[in-house]
C-alpha cells in the first residue's frame, strides 16, 4: 500500500511538472502580449526567486559563501536563466508558442554535440551519433527545409534555438565548476535565480520603458512563468530527482513539446501543419538516443526547465522552458 502510494505520488508530481513546463511556452506568449522580453523576463525570475527565498527561509537554508562560488553562480545566471529565458521570450514576439516549445527540446541534441568536444570523458557511442543525426533531420523537418524555410521567421526560431543551446552550454560550465560544492542544490539555485534577477534589473531599464498601463491578463502570465515555471517546478524536481533519479526524472523533457504544442493550438488558435508534429516526434526520438549510456556511466543532465539544468550532482539549476 505504501509502495503504490508513492508510485503514484511520484506519478502526479512528474504530471504536474510536465504541465507546468508545457505551458511556459503559453505563458511567456501571453506576458509578451502585454509588456516588452525583458520585462517578462525580469517578472518571472522575480517571482520565481520569490518562491525559492520562502523555501529556503522555511528550511534555514542559507545563501553559499565564498567569491569563487559567486563567480561562478554569475556565469550560470547568465547561461542557465538570464540569457534563455530573454532569448525565448524575444523569439515568441514572431515565432508561435509551439514552435518554440518545439525547439527548446534540441537541448539534448545541442548538448550531445557539445559534449563530443568538451566532455571527452563522456564518448559518445554509434547510436548516439544517430541520434544526433536523426534530432536535427527533426529540427529540419518542423522547420520545412525541403520548401526553403518558407513562410518561417528566421530570427525569432534562430533565437529559440540558440536559448536552447545556452542550457547544456550551462549545463557543462556548472558541471566543472560548481560539482561538489559544500552548499545545497536549493541554496546554489536560490543564489543563482538571485544573480538572474539582478542581472536583467541592470538589462531592463537599458532597453525599455516603465509601462504606463499594467495589463491584468499578461501580468498574471508572468507571475505564474515565474512561480510556477522557474520558483515551483525547480522544488517539483529535485524531489523527483531524489526519488527516481536524475535518469527518470529527465524523461519530462519530452513530454514539454507536446504540451506546449497542445496548449498553443486549443488555447491560443496557433496554426498546425503535418510537419510540426512529424518533426517533433522525430526531434524527440533523437534526442532519446542521444541519451542512451553504459549503465556504469553517470547521466549528464539534459533539458529539464528550466526550468532546472544541472540537476544530478552540480547542485546549480534555474527553471525552465
């Protein structure tokens, strides 16, 4: 009895979580309806640093110490939160919700190709270089290569994809930087959302204008991106994590493109050609073989969002898309 109970309570987390990262795509399309990329970036990672501070103060958990920690977590800040975040939110102003919930899970696949060169313990075998292979003939699918990118806006995808390749660039930084840190995973990410924040403070005001009206619907939008999408989700998986382990736990990766794209297509009438879905279900499945290992090896963290990014050992993480 115990046993199932805690099956499905892990069951409905990994749900939750998945939903929650499925619709930031939705989310982040709304708040930019209502105010510029930056100011919803800087909105969500207020509320979301909101959410872990409560956390953190309800546990006693404390900011880490030491400058070299901190100089590190700025990086991270930038890579793993800051930059992506800011990158999809600009994309969405000209790219619909789907597409780019579509191209945030090439995380894996940029991160499989970034780990031929900058993790050399980490060989990749023949059916992860498929793998790759097949993720990106995905990625040229959904973008209809065979038509000449026809009707597609380049800028707004390339930025979307370039968020997601800020992840695992991220991912490697904290990985041989901040691994074995004395501190929490909760008080390391609590301290980088933190930087995050204070970094698109500066940002913000450079490039835009306080608004004069504050609409309801996209500010409700950012504060649940920043809430939920970056403060809760982050607590979400690091129970999972501790549960069922970083390997089961990354599985919501590919659960992210089809909410997003469900969500984007009922909720907001985003249009739907054949190659969008085919494109996924081929991007997903070469992102799961990119991710196949020797069992002996420990799993490299991949595209969970956000929100979290580094979520096995590094103890750094962020939030999601």
């Amino acid at each position: 009895m115990t046993r199932s109970r805690s099956l499905l309570d892990w069951r409905l987390r990994f749900a939750v979580l998945s939903l929650i990262w499925g619709f930031s795509f939705l989310l982040i399309k709304v708040g930019t309806e209502g105010y510029a990329p930056f100011q919803v970036t800087l909105g969500r990672l207020v509320f979301g640093t909101a959410v872990l501070a409560v956390v953190m103060a309800m546990r006693r958990d404390r900011l880490p110490r030491g400058a070299r920690t901190w100089g590190h977590l700025t990086v991270a800040a930038l890579l793993l939160n800051a930059l992506p975040f800011s990158l999809f939110a600009y994309a969405e102003l000209t790219i619909p919700s789907t597409l780019a919930g579509i191209c945030n899970a090439t995380s894996p696949l940029w991160g499989m190709a970034l780990s031929l060169v900058a993790l050399s313990e980490d060989r990749p075998t023949r059916m992860r270089l498929a793998g790759l292979g097949v993720g990106f003939l995905g990625v040229l699918t959904v973008l209809g290569a065979w038509q000449g990118f026809t009707g597609m806006d380049a800028r707004g995808t390339g930025m979307a994809l370039l968020a997601s390749l800020c992840y695992p660039v991220g991912w490697i930084y904290v990985r041989r930087t901040l691994a074995g840190s004395d501190s929490s995973h909760l008080s390391l990410t609590g301290a980088q959302l933190l930087l995050a924040t204070l970094q698109l403070a500066v940002v913000t005001p450079l490039f835009t204008t306080t608004p004069d009206t504050f609409p309801l619907l996209p500010l409700l939008a950012v504060a649940a991106l920043g809430a939920l999408g970056t403060g809760v989700a982050v607590l979400l998986q690091y129970g999972l994590v501790a549960e069922v382990g970083p390997t089961t736990a990354q599985m919501v990766t590919y659960f992210i493109p089809v909410i997003a794209t469900a969500a984007g297509v009922t909720l907001l009438g985003e249009s739907l050609t054949w190659s969008t879905p085919v494109g996924a279900a081929i991007v997903l499945a070469g992102a799961a073989l990119t991710q196949l290992r020797p069992r002996e090896r420990a799993p490299i963290p991949v595209a969970l969002d956000s929100p979290v990014r580094a979520p096995a050992n590094t103890g750094a993480g962020g939030g999601r898309p």
